[in-house]
C-alpha cells in the first residue's frame, strides 16, 4: 500500500516539471482493495483495470520502473511509451480508459479460460460512474447465463469524476447484481485484511464457476485527475479518517514503519531517476503503414 501512495504522491508532484506526458488519475485512497484483493489472486488470473490502473498494476507485482517509463512516453515504458498513465499491458494485466469498454472484453476472455478449463478466472474493475454503460449490464445477463468465472470488482469512491454517487445511481450497487443472479460481498471499510478476506471468498466463488460482485465501498483522496477536485475541505478532511495506510499502521511498530518507509522510497527514486535517464521511442516508428493501391 506504501508502494501505491508513495508512486502516487511522486506523479503527482513531477507532473508540473514537465517529465510526463498524458494525464493521470491516482489511487491515493484506495489502496487497501488493491493490496487485498491481490493478496489472494492467482499470478495466472487475468485482470483488466480501467483508467485509475497504477495501484492494480503495483499491486499485481507490477514494476514501478516500468511504469514511471511509460508515463514518461519513454521506449523501456510498459507499451513503449505508446500507452501513457490509462492503456497498459503487462503479463495477464490489461487496462483501458474507456469506461465499460473492459467489461465485455474480461468476459470473453473468462468464458476462454471456461473453455480451456485452466482454473483461472478474470477480474474487471469498475467505479462507480461505469454502472451508468449499458453494456455492464449485458455483460452481467451473459456472464449468469453462461455462469462464467468472472470477479466484477465494484471500487465506489463516491464520485464519477465530480458527479456524487447520490445524483448517479438510483437503487443499490448490489441490487444491479442480484438482478443477474450473480451473488456480491460487500462492505465499506478501508482496511486491507478485511477486504482480503472479503476477496477470498469472492474468488473462490468464482473460481467454481459462478461469476461474483465485490462491492468495496472506498475513498479517493485526490482529484479525480489532475485538479479537477470540487469536494469542499470539509469532506475531504473527513475521508482522511479512513486512510488504509494509518489503519493498517497501527499494527505496526515505529520501527518496522521506518523500515518499510525507507524501503519504499528507495525504490520510488531509483525506478524513478532509471526512467529519467531512459531514451524516447524512434520516432521512425510511429510512422503510418502506407498500403499501396492496386
């Protein structure tokens, strides 16, 4: 969870100096569902994230190297540059920023692992503001119809960009999954060990063959991008009482966090100043390919 913030807060801050392109939407906030969930996947599962994809990606054991390389435009980057901070790929890790677009796709690729019985299953992450495509839901009616191994992992932060979650869905999260027959865990809370143990289950159901809802009820301390923030002070103040680092840390001695404080920022800087000294792509490369006429 460390790992998340601290790669976060450093995005954040290096994004005025002009070394990233692109933008970014962070994670700070919510890094006890990733740290959780991951805690208890298989490395063969297939994941697809979405537009707020670095804390998954880390988590999923992700280097941070190469992804600080991507959001740099550099040619060691995860997709050589091509990418940014929203569309990478890695191992069995996709995300796109098209918000739904993922959902059909982590289906058909769960219904491939059904067909191979390989025993994996695929996670789809949404947010909130995604319960608003349709194509959730057709995905949903497909995915209980052909009972496909599939996670579809909620992450509620209360906002679809600056739209509250009260002026955006109507009714329940759950409600939307139980319409499908598709049975949810849910809870609110920001602490890592109880969404992990929340995400077993899940995944177990899943993996027998039934897709699953895991609904995290969570918060997300940052701007939805860059600056686009307008929750009052208030608010926000009050989120920062369900910081997942400050729960987690009370377990903790004073000296183990210094240790793991010291460790993390370690390899925050040296991923970072590798990145910094990488080269761009060849722009011969992004070249169109000119199909000649008959």
């Amino acid at each position: 969870m460390l790992l998340i913030r601290r790669f976060e807060e450093r995005i954040l801050a290096e994004f005025s100096t002009g070394k990233l392109v692109g933008t970014t939407h962070t994670y700070i906030g919510q890094e006890a569902d990733a740290a959780g969930i991951f805690a208890v996947t298989d490395p063969e599962d297939v994941i697809f994230s979405n537009h707020r994809c670095h804390g998954h990606f880390l988590a999923y054991g992700g280097d941070p190297y190469l992804l600080f390389a991507e959001l740099m435009g550099k040619a060691t980057g995860l997709v050589g540059g091509r990418g940014g901070s929203q569309h990478i790929q890695w191992r069995n890790f996709y995300s796109n920023g098209v918000q739904g677009g993922i959902v059909p796709i982590a289906a058909g690729m769960a219904l491939a692992e059904k067909m191979q019985k390989t025993g994996r299953i695929a996670l789809a992450f949404l947010g909130d503001g995604t319960l608003g495509e349709g194509t959730v839901y057709e995905t949903l009616n497909i995915a209980s119809l052909w009972q496909l191994p599939i996670l579809f992992v909620v992450e509620n932060n209360r906002y679809a960009q600056t739209t509250p979650v009260e002026l955006g869905i109507a009714g329940s999260i759950s409600d939307r999954f139980k319409a499908f027959a598709i049975q949810t865990w849910e809870r609110e809370t920001s602490d890592v060990l109880e969404i992990r143990d929340l995400a077993a289950q899940a995944i177990a159901h899943a993996r027998s063959l039934q897709p699953a809802g895991l609904i995290l009820h969570t918060h997300r301390f940052k701007a939805h991008s860059k600056g686009d923030d307008t929750r009052s002070p208030d608010e926000l103040s009050h989120f920062q009482q369900h910081d997942p680092l400050s729960i987690y840390g009370t377990r903790l001695t004073a000296e183990e966090k210094a240790e793991i404080e010291n460790e993390v920022s370690a390899i925050i800087e040296n991923a970072f100043q590798r990145a910094d000294a990488d080269s761009y792509p060849d722009p011969s490369c992004l070249s169109p390919i000119l199909i000649p006429t008959p």
